[in-house]
C-alpha cells in the first residue's frame, strides 16, 4: 500500500494485514508431546513449516514426532530450542518455570511465543491463577531477557487442532508482544493455517486475561458440549 | 425437546439454547447517561424492551431519556432501580462503588448485570485494574447480597450501539453469573438485539479477564481502527 502522498512519502508503511513471509522459519514447539504442543506442531507442519517438536525427553519428542509426520522432527528442549527460529511454549503451567529457566541461553535471540495458560480447577471447574509477574507471559520475559518474548495460541481446542479430519480451524490468535517485528512474525504464522488469523492484541501487560479467559471457554465448552473459540470482529 | 426414554422422564429438560421470555420485563440502566449506557438503552428499547434510563441526577437521565425516544423514561438511579425487573451497572468504575452502596436496597431482589471495565490509562495505552473482590462484577455480589448478580455487555462498542444507521449488532455477549435463572434471563435480554447472542461464559469468579480483555480490544482498535467485538465458535 502506498499513501496518498507518495511523492512527499515514498517508502510504503506497513498496513495492519500486512505481514512478513514466514514460510521458512524453522519453528520450535517445547512440551510437544503434550495435546496443544502436538496440535500446534501438526497444524503448522500440516501448513507446510518446518518444525522440530521439543519434549524434556529427546525419544520421547522422536516417537512423538514420527507418529505426526510430515518432517516433524523431534528433540530434547535445548536441541529444539537451538534449531528454532520461533519457540512455542507449550508446557504445563507448573513446569513452565523450571523449563524456561534451564533454557535461557539456548532461546537467546529467539522469538518465544508463550500459550500457557495459568488455571486451577475444582469442583466448580476452572478458575484464574495470577502468577506473581502478572501471567505466564510476563513471568517468560522477565526470565528470558534476551529473548524476543510474545503470546499466543492460548484459546485453541487440541482437540480440533489434532483432529486429521478437520481442514480448518476457523478462530482468530490474539498476539501480544512488545515488538511490532516480534508480533507480525507471530501473526503470519498463525494465518499459515487454514481458517487461522493472527489479530494483534496489546502488550504482555495484557496478556492475564488473554491466558485467563480459557476457563470461560471450559465453562462454554461445558454448557454448549463445543470446542469454542473466538472470532474477533470488524477486523 | 423430549427425551427418548418420554414414557419414564415427560418433563422436557430446558437445551442450552433454551431461554426464557423476558419480552415484558423492564430493564433499568444506571449510568444511562454514559456511552455504553445510552447504546445500551437505545438498543434494548428499539428491540421493543421498556426501559427506565438512570442517572444521579433525574433531570439529566429525563433529557437523555427524551432524545433517545423510543419510550425510553428517565429518573433517578434509586427509582430506576425500583421500578426495574433487570438493572444494568453501566457506572464509571469510579462510582461503582459508591453508586451500588447507595442501592443496596433498591436493588434487593432484583437481576443485577454488571457491565463495568476496570481500566487503567498510561500512555502505553489501556491495563487491567484488580478490584480487592477480584472483579467489579464479585465487588458488586459483595455489596450486594440479596440481588441476583450477573455480569455481562462488556465487549460492546458504544459507537455503534449509538449509532442508529446500524440495524445489527454482530457479537456475542459472554455473560456470567452463579444461577441458570439469571444468566438466562441475561442472555434472553441480550438475544433481543439483531446479530446478539448471550453465551453462558461462566461463575463470576472468572469475571476478571471477561471485564479485563477490554484493554485488549482497545489495542485491536486502535491497530486495526475497528470497533472490535467479539463471536464464539462452534456455538
């Protein structure tokens, strides 16, 4: 796009739907062998990027990974985190400290994209936790300085996503990053996926209620026996 | 619907779509001088609900009442509370407070539908404020024991329910609260408007991130220029 003003402004500004090519980054997901890290890994492959799907047990990611196909590959968190572009952290609330902890060198420079999601659960369902840094993305960039720390991906059903049969997944990602070059790489990557829009959604100060509101969706999800998930509209 | 088995069970169990009439209810809305409340006011009176605008002062609520038409009335918050069967809380967070304390016993008995946001303002934009109770919809249930609390209408953009060129308003409004009968009658109220559907979203202890994902919304506005909303899948 071009402004109206071309000869005064002659270099194009970037309008919000346009986003960077993605399409050989190498992405990483940690915790793959879990639900949501195997449905992330199978939807991006299945979009045609390469991934390396990460487990705490370098065999473990490899049975995982020969099971999903196309060109996953599997490894140990360092490994995957070394081999990545973009590192998906797909670990369950509790091991989401010590995982980034141990790894902060080897994502260094790398774009993490955080989709935990702090809940608790009881017999009235699931509930908000508040980590002490605000949410779990929070608690990422303050333990991964020099990374390139965003959120996403955290209101998706594993269930649709590890689904064969399902073409497409019709929802939109909320990203939010601190970065405008951190957030578009995001974006495009969730829009590789068939029915898939990445919408920017704020800074990580913002990111507990984004992370919080899938104990809504369990709530909707009981009541309607869905896989609910959001679209955002006039975007 | 009747069950399979009708012989042994003939009392039709209400689906989860299955709402109730509230076509003859009146709906009150204190802070009806407000932008949400007036787009709130105007919309659930052009739906053909009767409606009793609130303000502090009864004189400004009766102009605001008289511009809008629609037999729209004006009066005082604590006579809109009594003569309402549903009241919306569309205050400033504020008077949030203060406005429900002086209520306690108008509101008593009644269906309460907390929509307030609270925001705070920097000039990075919009954040996330905790009330002490976790919510302004729990603040309200604490102030508020022998009333009915909901919370719901908090993703709506004030510019267009205002706007009276626009016919539908195409979201959904995710509403909240401990009993079926109330969130039902909510999301009856909410079904009244063209393109609007209330979801059942949950107790009012996950109203944090429903009030708080406005922060959000105001950063897709302004990256976007939308007036964003929201639609759940797969409901």
């Amino acid at each position: 796009m071009t402004t109206p003003d071309a000869a005064t402004n002659d270099v194009p500004q970037p309008g919000p739907h346009d986003l960077p090519d993605v399409s050989g980054l190498v992405v990483g997901v940690l915790g793959g062998t879990g639900p949501q890290g195997r449905g992330l890994a199978y939807r991006l492959a299945r979009a045609g990027q390469k991934v390396v799907l990460g487990s705490r047990d370098a065999g473990r990611a490899k049975a995982a990974a020969d099971e999903l196909g196309l060109g996953i590959e599997g490894a140990d968190n360092a490994e995957c985190a070394r081999r990545s572009d973009v590192v998906i952290v797909a670990v369950p609330w509790d091991g989401h400290r010590p995982t980034l902890e141990a790894l902060r060198e080897d994502l260094a420079g790398k774009i993490v994209v955080d989709c935990v999601n702090p809940l608790g659960f009881d017999k009235k369902g699931a509930y908000a936790l508040r980590p002490e840094e605000g949410s779990a993305a929070e608690q990422a960039a303050a333990i991964l300085p020099d990374s390139r720390v965003t959120a996403a991906f955290h209101h998706l059903s594993a269930v649709l996503l590890q689904d064969p049969e399902i073409e497409r997944i019709d929802t939109d990602v909320m990203v939010l990053g601190e970065k405008r070059a951190d957030t578009d790489v995001v974006q495009a990557l969730a829009g590789r996926i068939p029915g898939m829009r990445g919408i920017f959604a704020g800074r990580l100060r913002n990111a507990h209620q984004v992370e919080s509101l899938v104990a809504n969706l369990i709530s909707v999800n009981r009541r309607y026996k869905a896989h609910a998930g959001l679209r955002i509209t006039d975007v």
